[in-house]
C-alpha cells in the first residue's frame, strides 16, 4: 500500500493519535509516498478539464498540503496561484513543490480573504 518511502506503521499511530495540526505537521515529509495524496492520473486529468475552460488569471487551492493541486493550477492561472492549510509542515512542502505560489497557514473554515479581492 505505502512505498518504502512512505510513513512507518508506528510513524502513522503518532499522526493519527497527534491534533490534526500536529499529525500533519509530523507526516508531511513522507505524505507524498502515501495513497492519500492525489494521484498523478487525477492531476493530469485535472489540468486537461481546466485547459479548456481557462486560462484563469488566479488559483486557490483550499486545503493544499503538500501542494500537488497547485502544480495544477500553476499550469492554467497566468498571474497567482494561492494554496491555504492549517499545517505549517504541508506548506514548507508545498513551498518546496510551487516555490511561486502564495502561501496562507489558515483554517479552512474560517479562512482569512474576504470579497475574493485581497488575495491577490
């Protein structure tokens, strides 16, 4: 199920008995090699549906992790993709995998834009 580059079962009993923020935090550097990252095919088929609607002038990515979505949106947006997460170790991997883009440590349910003008 996992790659040997993926997390250990006793390094996924730590993330699951950790806070959210802190599981996250902890599996970050290893979330790629796990199935709960969007796979490729699904990124690939995203950025097809998007191309023919766009180009869009910017992205928001809700909930980035490690930022596989905003490899998708970098290739349809012309100006700014932004990604949001609550863990500060999925964002320090999404910096590593979109260093352009936007990044905004928050809760996704309580996020900090408003009107959609000031994250630009």
């Amino acid at each position: 199920m996992f790659s040997p580059q993926g997390p250990s079962l006793r390094e996924l009993c730590v993330q699951a008995l950790s806070s959210v923020e802190r599981g996250y935090d902890f599996l970050a550097p290893k979330f790629d090699h796990t199935p709960f990252r969007t796979p490729d095919n699904v990124l690939d088929a995203t950025v097809q549906a998007l191309s023919v609607a766009g180009p869009f002038d910017r992205g928001l990515d809700v909930c980035c992790g490690t930022g596989a979505g905003l490899t998708v949106l970098e290739k349809v947006c012309r100006e700014r993709v932004t990604g949001v997460d609550f863990s500060a170790g999925m964002l320090g991997k999404a910096h590593s995998a979109v260093p352009g883009a936007t990044l905004v440590r928050a809760d996704a349910r309580a996020l900090p834009f408003a009107g959609g003008s000031t994250w630009r």
